[in-house]
C-alpha cells in the first residue's frame, strides 16, 4: 500500500496519528488487518533538523515553538490549529480573535491551561518522557475514598499492559524502586534507571528530616524516587542515549526521548497502514442501525481546502486528544446521532466533552545554599511519588512531586531574565532588589552563583471530575469553517485544598533544605490562572501540565459514561474512543503511559473480538 | 609609524590565516576592519568577564590560526557594527587599548546613553545569543517577543550565559549520558575565569 495516499478498503480508520493512534494501527497492522490514519497536522519534515531550527530562532521557546502551524497564528484563519501557552495571557485567553481555544471567562470560570499539539505524532512530541504507573488506589478512588468514581477495571487487569507499554516505548527504570503504593510488576522495564541528577540528590537529602504539618502527611516515610522516563540510558530501538540536552520539553535533539514518529514508522513498516496528513476528520457519519458509516474529511494545503471526502472502514477509531475528539463526535449531531456522536438518547447518557480535567500544577523554586548546577540532565530525572495515595484523598486532591533539573526555565524564563536583570539594572527575578547592571567579571560571578543554585519543584494536583468543566463547541471558527473548541474550566474546593497542600508541602520541603526563604512569588493580579484563597489571604497560581483528561470516560455502565473498559463507545458498536479522554479520574500520574496501556489493550480486544 | 605598520601587518596576517572564519568583506579597508575584529572582542571579553580566547580561540593568529570554526564573533560584530553608536563604541575601545578594561568602564559608566546601552546589547549578545536592542534596553522593561530577536541557531548555541551556569544551552547538549549525576566542569575550564565562591 503506498503510505501516502487514501486507498483502501479499510479495516480500521484511525483520526489522529499520536500516540493512542500509532500504537492501535501498529498492532492492527501487525495483525494484517487494513488500517488508515488521517492525521490533521504537517508530515514529518524531510529534515528534522527543521524542527531544531525553528526551536533554536524561536524567542519564547514554549512546549510549541518547534513545532507546526507557525506561531503566532490567527484562530479563524488556521486550518489545523492548536492553544499555545502564549495565548493564556491576559486579555488572551479570554479572546476568541486571539485564543485558539474559546475560553468561558465569567466569574465562575477559570482559563483550562493546557496545550497540545495537531502534528504527526501528537502532543507526545513535545512530552517530557515521564511514563509512571497510576497506583492501584487510582482506579478505586470511590470504593476507598468515597471520592468520584471508580474505574471500570483495576490497576491488576491494566498491569501486563502497562510492560508492554513500557517496552513499546521504550522506559528507564529499575522495577525494584517503584513497588511503592501497591504497585507490582509482571515483567521488567526495558532499560535501566536515568542516572539522579545534583539536585535530585540534594533534596534527597532533606527527605529524612522533612515534616509537613496539616496536609495529611503527618506519618510520611518521605523519599525521592527515581523517575520511570521514555527516555534511553542504553541504545534502544535503533536510538541513542540520553546526553542531557535539557530540552525534553519541546523536542529531544537526537531522539534518546521516545515520541510516536518511532511507532508510526514501525506501524508503516508492516505494510498493512496508511497515514495521510493534512486531513483534517470534520465529520462522523451515522447510519440509521447506529454504526458509523464513515469518516468526512477535508485536505488542506497553505492556498486552498478540497471539499469534504469520505473514507469507510469496518471500524473507527478517534484518537484525536481529549478536546479534539469530543469537538469532532459534537460537530458529528445529526438525525441518527441527535445530541452528537457517542452521546446515547437518555439525558444521563451525554458525557461527551463533560468531566474535562487536567493536572493544576503548583509551581514552587528556590535558591539551594550552595550550587546545585541545573540546567543540566534531562528536565525531570526524580519525583516524590510516596505522597500520591492516602485518606487525605477524601478532603483533598492529591499530588505528585516533579523535582525539576532546569534552574528556574520553567518559572521565570531563566536563564534570560536573570541575565538580563544583571546587565540591563531590571528585577523581573527579584535577584536583583537594587537594580545593579553589572559587566565583566563581576557579573559573571553574580550569574555563576545564582544560576548554579536555582531549582524548582513542580506539584501535580489531581483535579475532581466535574460535570460542567466540559468542551462544547463555540461559534466561532477556524481556517477550515470547523467550528472551534469552547471551553468551561474551574477548580473545585476539592482540588483547591490539593494546590493549597501543595503549597504548604514546598515550604517544608525548602526548609528542611536550609532555605528559609523560598523565591516563589505570589501570582500579580492580573493573572488569570489563579485563585483567591481564603486561608492564606493570597492567590495561588496553577500552571497546566498538558494533561488533557476525561472527556469520554469510560464506566462500567450506559450511565454517565461514554466508553466501555476497552474504550467500545456504547453507543455504536464499531466506534473507540481513545486516548486520555477515556480516564474517569486523572489521578496524579502524568497520563501517557496510562494511555498506551490502555490502547494496547483496545488494540488486542479488537483483534480478539474479530470485529475486524 | 612603526606601530602602525606592525598593526596593519597583523591584522593582514589574521585576514590570511583564519581561512574561511574570517573570510568576510566588512565595510571598509579590509586591513581597518580585521583589526577592528580583534579589538571588538576583547572589548566585549572586559564587557563579559569571559576570557578573550575564550570568545575567539583564534584571536592569537600566531599561536592558533583556524580554530575558532564557529566564529561567532562575527555574527555579534555585523549586528553590533550596524547601530549607529558602534563606532564611538569602538572609539573608546581603540583609544583605550591595550587597557580594555578601562574601556569597559569608560562604556558601561560614564558614556552617552547610545554608547552604554550598545555596551549592554554586545553583554546580552555574547551571553544569550540573542539582539536585544539598545533602544529597547533603554525601556528597562521586560521585552516583548517581538523586541528581540535570536540572531542565529548557532548563536544560541553559543550563548555564555549557560557555560557560566556550568551547563549548556538547553537543546544543545556536547556531553554524555550521565555526567548530570556529577559535578560540572569548574568555571575556570569553561571561561578562563575562577568565578565559583571559595
């Protein structure tokens, strides 16, 4: 079959080509079965030193600036267009000429803080590499806790997905270090652990003598664990090791970080898949026995958009992220499918786009007593993972801790802005409070000493499901005539608690470091993504992790569900909805491995069910 | 005379030497614009703190003809020699030489404003690898993105401000897998200069 182009017939048509998509059509093609993915984005470049180089000239080296569409874009006008963490500023993101996203900006809303990408590979192109497990308690946050839901299968039945998902992608660490919280291991990881970087080490250090008092953590066995990462420490797949280029996030100069252009290559490689890009899926049709019949599409290029073409398979599959999924089932309305695809006819059966979350992210930093040498290793080499689980998780959200390697890139645009305080007599990193310029090699040595001690903890809150954070569609329209995504986003009281924990959990853990007074500023007060807390009389601001989550779940019934365990829409039989979008709770592991297990295991109930 | 002979001497030499690094025509006579080269960066080694053989290693011809194969002084001299205070700049680096030290004080102190904050702007280029401009700078606001410009790829691959960090652009990583779970390289190495605390 030739690559590129629509042919057919098809088994299997996938919408979107990261990794939900590229895992399920490699294993369909392995398994000889016809598999068409429509990617909405760009083709790999010819080059993909082009990508490097749009990232090297880029100014704001932001999770999208390798990537396509070129940024700044106009929303209305882009065909294949994505948010960017630019267009979460003030008088931004509540700007629909501005904002891809149509953000709800009413009091009681607040701006969703996440991106993604619409490229070959998907947003996983632009991921960190941290590929943890969730810990059993996750699937079973109402049975424990009364919290939520619980999923509609254990940690158990997901656990031989989770290895295989940790040899597809390719995952460093030891097993023996991360049985903490009930996690258990049938098989090893493929590789060996990422080395610990200096400042891993350094906060290990604090753990012993760490209390945190008033979050439910009293009797905490606090430790620093290495971090599981779909990143090399030996070759693998053809792939170099890591060299600590400290640039995970946006893109890995030499591909020692796993991202879905291995898969879709493999998935090419077995004869049987088809991926054609710019295509953008704008419709699922319906027939009137409730199969799908087929997918409308629209191929674009820079002048010009074919009219809608269609494409059929036995099978479908939406992999196309927790916003673009829900927007295309929801553009899908229509006689045989009156509230969208994937919504069923009773009123407790619409959850479509309903349960959006994410990971809120506190963000803490400090200057060490002495040099730890950041910017150095890749962005997160350990985390604090002992505090995910516990009864605190019945009053508030619980969090994991990324300790990252990357001074302070991540708050403060660092190195930049402090090198820039110092020669330009500026304090936008209240490093410089008498606003010195300084030259020569009195700011060189100023620079040495503070650069070499920053560092920065970042805390993954997991977010409550609630039914009217949700993605709907807004009136307004992008380069395609499609309308856009409209977003409703808040944090709860529940999640709240978890940011304010968060925050009170950094401060200890400064302390117990010698550092008496943390850098952490308090959000201006122009910042969208904050919030007033009433017990510290402060804001708390919340950055987004990129993990987009929960909008169409999966459940054990019809009821206030989309999707069966295997992601099966139970609304028509030969559709799947994959991906993130599928997970009832976010929990507080980043969701990418989550993802591939769970997609693994589709990929093997389809092949099993015969369905194809 | 003699001065000036032995001047015009060398920076002919360097013309010749450096091969393709310093192969380009600058505005004006060519032997003028070599020598301008040399004083550029060692002005902006006083400016930075970085060692001169640092910025440039070929910078003694004689001793090391060809090695610097990046030759981003190039690049930080043809935006910086296009602002229209970058020959008073140079001026007072000219006069002041061999003492550029001096120099950098005269620019960073006591100079016209177009003069100090042309200083800054060469700072930040050799440091960042980026063109924050004077007059921006003058603002002593935080930039706009659209202020400032990357002057290259391999600029930022250059930047200093990473090395005296005791790291390395984020992106552009020349060490091996593991040497983050070690002490870096001591600043001495990386700059020619001691700048870590006793």
């Amino acid at each position: 079959m030739c690559a590129d182009k629509v042919g057919g017939p098809y088994d299997a048509v996938i919408v979107g080509s990261g990794i939900s998509g590229a895992l399920i059509a490699k294993k369909l093609g392995l398994a000889k079965k016809k598999v068409l993915i429509l990617e909405a984005g760009e083709r790999l470049p010819a080059n993909v030193n082009d990508y490097m180089n749009r990232f090297f000239n880029a100014v704001a080296k932001i999770p999208e600036s390798p990537y396509p569409p070129e940024l700044p874009s106009d929303p209305a006008k882009v065909k294949a267009g994505r948010p960017n963490v630019l267009e979460l500023l003030p008088g931004i993101w509540d700007n629909p000429a501005k904002s891809y996203l149509v953000q709800n900006a009413d009091k009681q809303s607040l701006p969703f803080a996440s991106t993604y990408e619409r490229v070959n590979g998907g947003t996983v192109r632009h991921w960190l590499g941290t590929s943890l497990r969730f810990v059993p308690a996750d699937f079973e946050m109402n049975s424990r806790y009364g919290k939520f839901v619980d999923w509609p299968i254990k940690y158990r039945d997901l656990e031989p997905w989770y290895g295989e998902a940790e040899k597809e992608i390719g995952v460093s660490a030891d097993a023996a270090e991360q049985t903490y919280l009930g996690i258990t291991f049938s098989s090893d990881y493929p590789m060996p652990k990422i080395p610990e970087s200096m400042v891993d080490k350094r906060v290990a250090a604090a753990m012993p003598g760490l209390k945190v008092p008033g979050v439910g953590l009293d009797d905490l066995q606090w430790k620093v664990s290495n971090t599981p990462a779909g990143r090399n420490s030996q070759p693998y797949q053809d792939r170099r090791v890591c060299a600590g280029n400290t640039n995970c996030i946006p893109i890995c100069p030499i591909q020692a970080k796993y991202d879905p252009s291995v898969t879709l290559a493999d998935a090419l490689r077995t004869g049987n898949v088809d991926v054609v890009y710019n295509c953008v899926a704008s419709k699922v049709l319906v027939g009137t026995d409730g199969r799908i019949s087929g997918i409308q599409y629209i191929q674009y290029d820079k002048e010009s958009q074919s009219p809608p073409r269609q494409v059929s398979g036995k099978i479908y599959i939406l992999a196309g992220n927790a916003i673009e999924t829900p927007r295309l089932l929801l553009m899908s309305e229509g006689a045989n499918a009156p509230r969208g695809v994937g919504n069923g006819r009773e009123p407790d059966q619409a959850v479509i786009g309903r349960y959006l979350m994410d990971h809120p992210l506190y963000l803490a930093w400090a200057l060490a007593p002495k040099s730890v040498w950041g910017y150095r290793g890749p962005l997160s080499t350990s985390g604090i993972e002992v505090c995910r689980d516990g009864d605190f998780r019945k009053e508030r959200g619980a969090f994991r801790i990324e300790i990252g390697n990357e001074g302070w890139n991540f708050p403060i645009g660092d190195p930049h802005t402090t090198t820039l305080d110092f020669v330009n007599a500026m304090n936008d990193s209240n490093q410089n409070g008498d606003k010195k310029a300084l030259f020569g090699e009195d700011l060189a040595k100023h620079l040495n000493n503070i650069l070499s001690r920053q560092f920065r903890l970042g805390f993954l809150v997991e977010q409550e499901p609630e039914f009217n954070n949700r993605v709907s569609l807004a009136v307004e329209t992008d380069g395609l005539g499609l309308r856009r995504p409209a977003i409703a986003y808040n944090l709860s009281d529940y999640t709240k608690r978890g940011l304010a924990a968060a925050q009170v959990t950094a401060t200890a853990i400064f302390k117990a470091m010698g550092i008496d007074k943390e850098a952490t500023t308090d959000p201006s007060k122009d910042e969208p993504s904050a919030f007033f807390w009433q017990p510290t009389g402060k804001r708390i601001q919340y950055y987004g992790a990129g993990h987009i989550v929960g909008t169409h779940r999966m459940g054990s019934t019809k009821a206030d569900s989309a999707v069966n365990d295997k992601q099966q829409s139970w609304h028509h039989n030969n559709l799947y909805l994959v991906g993130s979008g599928s997970f009832p709770t976010v929990a507080t592991g980043n969701p990418t491995l989550t993802i591939a297990a769970l997609c693994l295991r589709t990929a093997d109930y389809i092949i099993n069910s015969r369905q194809i | 005379m003699t001065d000036f002979t032995r001047r015009k001497a060398i920076a002919v030499a360097m013309g010749t030497m450096a091969g393709a690094a310093t192969a380009v025509s600058l505005p004006g006579a060519a032997a003028a614009a070599d020598s301008d080269l040399a004083i550029f960066v060692k002005l902006s080694a006083a400016l930075t703190g970085i060692d001169a053989l640092k910025l440039a290693p070929d910078l003694d011809q004689k001793k090391a003809p060809g090695t610097d194969v990046i030759g981003i002084k190039h690049a930080y001299f043809a935006v910086a020699s296009k602002d229209p205070a970058f020959p008073d700049l140079m001026k007072i680096a000219r006069e002041a030489d061999p003492n550029f030290a001096a120099a950098a004080e005269i620019i960073t102190g006591k100079a016209t404003d177009d003069i100090k904050f042309l200083g800054r702007s060469i700072i930040l280029a050799w440091y960042l690898g980026a063109w924050y401009p004077p007059k921006v700078l003058q603002k002593g606001t935080r930039p706009g993105l659209t202020d400032v410009t990357v002057i290259s790829p391999t600029a930022y691959t250059q930047g200093w401000t990473w090395r005296v960090a005791q790291a390395h652009p984020m992106g552009y990583s020349e060490l091996r897998f593991g040497h983050w779970g070690d002490r870096p390289t001591s600043t001495l190495e990386l700059t020619g200069k001691k700048l870590e605390e006793p």
